[in-house]
C-alpha cells in the first residue's frame, strides 16, 4: 500500500487537504482519531488502520417552526431570498430556512458564493468545513464556476468584457463607479436578440457586489 508508514499529515496530504486544512485540525471543530482513538498529524499509519475525521457540534442555534420549505436540487435543495443571515435579514434567509428545515440546531449556514435577494438561481450550500474549503478552492481556481443570464436593453456585441471600478457609497447599499474603487471584469455572450434587449449569458472574473446591474447600467 503506498500510504503505508506514512504520517495522517502526509495521508491527508495525498488526499487533498491543504496545508492550511490540516494545520487548523489542532485548532477546529474536528477531532481525528485512528483505529478508534484520538490521533495527531505527526502519528504514523499502516495497512489496515482506520483514520476517521469527525465534526464536532460546538454551537448551537434556536430553531423555528417553518411554514414552508425549500426546493432542494441535490444533496451530497427560491428567489426573493437572502442567501444568509444579515443585519436586515435575520430571520427570513435561505441559510436560516435550512436550519429549521433540518431540525439541526447545529447547523452551520456555509453558503459557496452568493446570489442577491431579488436574483433567482442554484444556491450552493457545503454541510461542512471541509466541503466548504474544497468548494472554496475550486471557485478560486475555476474549477466550480457560476454563469449569470440577464437581459439588457439595446443591442451588444455578440461577445465582449467590461472592466470598470465600483466603490461603495458611505452609507448606502449601494455601489458607484470610481477610478479608486475595486476592479470589475465582467464577460459577456449574446445568447438571444429582440427588438430592443438581449439575452446575455454572464461570466463574473471579480466577484463585486452589484457587479453586473452597475456593468450593464453604465
């Protein structure tokens, strides 16, 4: 076997976790144990040994009865929602609307990108840290990548790429173009043409809030 004699670390390793991931074991909410005992990185393993890594529950959230329940396209399931609990949205968010729905009271909301309120699509939620951490990484290296459609008035080129600057407005929830702000790279391809708008299928290259509606507004 050629994890044989090896370290967890270097098992870990050659499974995939990040350095990062294995350091933070030490310092997580897992614990790691090794044919059936608590185990550290630096421990060695053998042919036929058992390595499990559990999850353990150190908070806990206040559940709600729920009057509806979401539409769940895949499990490893609307629009006009948050994606996560904010200082506006306590209550009435996806994130906190799976908690109740799984009865889980240490349910951790971990959304894998975000969608705004009044933008409809797949939501993408990890149920642990480490799914989260590897979903993370994928976005960062363009394995996992999210296509936006919209529809824009006038007439655009079959393809192009906006790259502008947006700044957040002090005090409002809103962002406006500025030479200082944060670089957006925003690419485009006409998928359909009316009279006067257009079908547009989005690539996102920065993820900036707004970034789309601010792009196409311009």
């Amino acid at each position: 076997d050629k994890q044989n004699g090896l370290t967890v670390k270097a098992v870990l390793s050659s499974l995939g976790f990040s350095r990062h991931e294995i350091s933070r074991f030490k310092f997580s909410a897992y614990q790691m144990y090794l044919n059936q005992k608590p185990a550290m990185v630096n421990q060695v393993v053998y042919t036929g040994d058992i390595l499990v890594i559990k999850e353990l529950s150190v908070e806990k959230f206040d559940l709600h009865p729920i009057s509806t329940e979401p539409e769940i396209l895949y499990e490893d399931e609307p629009s006009g929602m948050p994606s996560h609990p904010s200082h506006h949205h306590l209550e009435d968010d996806m994130g906190t609307l799976l908690r109740n729905y799984y009865q889980d009271e240490h349910f951790v909301i971990r959304p894998i990108g975000r969608l705004d309120k009044d933008v409809s699509g797949i939501m993408i939620y990890a149920k642990n840290q480490l799914a989260a951490a590897r979903l993370t990484a994928q976005r960062k290296d363009g394995t996992l990548q999210k296509e936006y459609y919209a529809i824009v008035e006038g007439q655009l080129d079959d393809y192009g790429q906006l790259s502008f600057s947006l700044k957040k407005e002090e005090g409002k929830m809103v962002q406006s173009f500025d030479q200082v702000g944060k670089d957006c790279v925003t690419m485009y391809e006409v998928i359909k043409r009316y009279a006067t708008e257009c079908l547009i299928k989005v690539c996102l290259k920065t993820g900036r809030t707004h970034q789309i509606r601010a792009g196409f507004a311009g």
